[in-house]
C-alpha cells in the first residue's frame, strides 16, 4: 500500500455522483464509504482508497469535474505499520 | 493472562493462545467451546462466560472479526472479556448481569481472513472461499447469512468486496455460527456484532427499510448506549436502521438474528469516521475499547432488566 491515499469527497451534484460511479467501476477502486458504487449519493461522504499508481489520473479526473476531495491518508502503508508490531512491519 | 497487552493488535495465534488461557485462569467462569471450521480448516472457538448457577440463564452473543480488515474489533472482544472478568467480582452492575446472563463470545468469527490481513493484505474483508477453480477468494460474510440473501447491496462477482456467497450460508464460517444461535435462539435476548468503522450503533434492516416490529424499543434502547457513551467520552455515534442511515444490504447476521426471533440484535461500526478508517493506530485501542465497554453493558443492562 506504499503511496495509495485515501480521500474523502463529498459530491454535490447528480453529474458528479455519475462521475465519481463511473470513475470507481471503471478503475475498481477500493470503496471504503459506501461500499457499492450505486450508493454513493449526493451530499454523502465518500470515502475511497486510490492505488498509488492511479492516485495522479484520479486527482486529475476529480479536478476536470470541479470535484473537491480531502486527503484522510496519505500513505496508506504508514499506517497500517504502525499498527503492526515493530517485528512484522514492512520497514522492519 | 500475565503479560497480555490489550492496547495492542494480536495475530490470531496468539489469540488462540490467549482464548486457552483465559479459560484456564477462570475455570469457575470461563469454558472455550468448539463451534466448527473454517474454509481452509482451523478450528472456531467461542468463550461461554457463566456464573455457576441452578437457574436457567439467557444469553447475550457478541461476535468480532467478520471482516478481516477489521482489526479494532477483535481488539474489543478481548478487552470486554478482560474487563468482564477483572470486574465481576467488584463491578456490582457486572457482578449483577452474570447472575442472570451468560455472555457467549467470538473473538474472530472469520479467522481465515484475520490471518490473510496478518500475512499478505492487510486490507482484507472477506473469508477465503476459493471460487473459479481458486482464481477468485472470498465471500463477504455478512452478506451471506440467511436474511433475504442476495436480494440487494451485494454482488455476484466472486471479485468483489460484497461477494454474497454461492447461496444463503454456503461458507463453512457463516454455517458453524448459524447452527448454534439457531439452537440456542430461544434463550439468546441480544445479538451483538462489531464491526468498523464510522461510529454507528446500527438495529435492523439493512435489507428493507420496513421497521422490525420492535423498531422503536431497539432505537430507544441505541440512543440510551449512544447517549451514555457520548456523555461520558465525548465521541458521537449515530443511531438508526442500516437501510435508513448507511445503505441496504441482505445477507447480514444482524438482520438474521432478528428474523428468527431474537429480540435485540445490534451492529456496532466503532472508531472512527475515516481518518484512519479500518487502519486505526494502537494507540486508539485503549479509548475506542472503554467507550464501546459502556455502551454495551448499556444495553445488556436494559436487556437484563426487562
């Protein structure tokens, strides 16, 4: 999970609902809040972890539809060492 | 057990270790039975917490672990038998409930998965269910139970996080909890599953949003734990029906519970709301475990009363 970012959207309109379904089908993102991409709804947090390599493509997909989102992670990697033990984490 | 740290995530190893220690530490208490085996074989053990008594007792079930990722909740299974057990004998409101409860406890329900997070993806949900001739693994648990399985919030795809199985109870996981809560379904008064994240006491139906029919004593009985918690610890927790506040889904135990009968089934989805999400840090193990403490016996308290 080196560099994959977990983001937090809330979408406003039913056009950027549609984008952001079709975004997370088209690359099958891991979708952390909904789980479905058919229940993501306007005015609704939206929580999805983007793969480091697509992490670019995304931001600027998001950016063309005037789609603001916020960084919750933003290295998914860090954290989950630091929730292991020190002998079982990858840096380890 | 000496030297257990309850502030930190274990491997299942070790849980299993702790699960056999505890019961030898706590004879008079504690008794680990056998409840079946796992897709790639490992035995399921749950803990029966009983006070030695000659009356008939009802149960209260709490499960943990039926999604991998979910690590923060087999951490609270563990602190709640630790906290049961170090304070049954001075907590009058403990010592109380087990004079007429027994508590039932999973601590991994979906051991499989726990371990795959463990050793290769830390951001594993589902079981490890081989399908298509092992190129596809896993089914969502919780959505394979018997409760308008398949119906809506899932898929069919082997490939996807919602997977509902090959049909209702097809995991060898979801078969050995089923059978005992459907034997024992006459005695058992709550049904609690933890889960995270997003900070949610969640009550029946995720699979249609028609009201149980004790819709509003489960609400009441929520926003008493919800309240409670919030008063005492400060973090927020919302309360509702899974259809009406997250999203619909069938297949959930929750929602089968309820449907065969037991009257106060719950979902907890503890800390928090996202900023570390299924990742939370260790060293929010100690507060997310004490909040979610009060709101359980919270409800088992009322549960208890009635």
């Amino acid at each position: 999970y080196d560099g994959d970012q977990v983001l937090h959207i809330v979408p406003e309109t039913l056009h950027q609902v549609q984008h952001l379904q079709h975004l997370c089908s088209t690359l099958q993102l891991d979708l952390w809040k909904p789980l479905l991409p058919e229940d993501i709804r306007a005015g609704e947090d939206l929580q999805i972890r983007i793969p480091a390599p697509l992490v670019r493509e995304v931001k600027d997909s998001l950016d063309q539809c005037t789609i603001s989102y916020k960084v919750l992670i933003p290295d998914v990697q860090e954290l989950v060492d630091q929730s292991m033990p020190r002998e079982r984490s990858s840096h380890s | 057990p000496e030297g257990y740290i309850y502030t930190q995530y274990h491997p299942m190893e070790e849980i299993y270790q702790w699960m056999t220690q505890i019961q030898k530490s706590n004879k008079e208490l504690v008794t680990q039975h056998y409840l079946g085996k796992t897709v790639e074989n490992r035995p399921m053990y749950y803990l029966q917490i009983s006070q030695p008594s000659d009356k008939t007792k009802k149960i209260i079930w709490m499960d943990c672990g039926i999604h991998a990722r979910e690590w923060i909740s087999p951490a609270f299974c563990q602190w709640f038998v630790k906290e049961i057990l170090q304070n049954y004998r001075s907590d009058p409101k403990i010592s109380r409930l087990l004079q007429n409860l027994d508590l039932y406890v999973l601590p991994v329900l979906n051991i499989d998965g726990y371990i795959y997070s463990w050793e290769k993806e830390r951001l594993w949900r589902k079981n490890r269910s081989p399908y298509m001739n092992g190129t596809c693994y896993g089914t969502d648990l919780n959505r394979n139970f018997n409760s308008s399985w398949g119906s809506i919030g899932v898929s069919y795809n082997c490939s996807s996080e919602i997977f509902c199985g090959s049909g209702p109870e097809s995991e060898p996981e979801t078969r050995a909890v089923a059978q005992l809560i459907e034997r024992k379904k006459s005695d058992i008064l709550c049904y609690l599953t933890i889960h995270s994240y997003g900070q949610y006491i969640l009550i029946p139906y995720g699979s249609t949003t028609t009201p149980p029919s004790n819709s509003e004593e489960l609400m009441h009985v929520a926003e008493k734990a919800a309240a409670a918690l919030t008063g005492k610890y400060g973090t927020s927790y919302e309360v509702g029906s899974t259809s009406s506040i997250l999203y619909s889904n069938s297949g959930s135990s929750r929602d089968w519970a309820h449907m065969i009968g037991i009257p106060f089934p719950y979902t907890f989805e503890l800390r928090d709301k996202g900023t570390h999400g299924f990742v939370l840090p260790p060293d929010q193990i100690q507060p997310t475990c004490e909040e979610t403490m009060l709101a359980v016996t919270t409800i088992i308290d009322y549960v208890d009363q009635k």
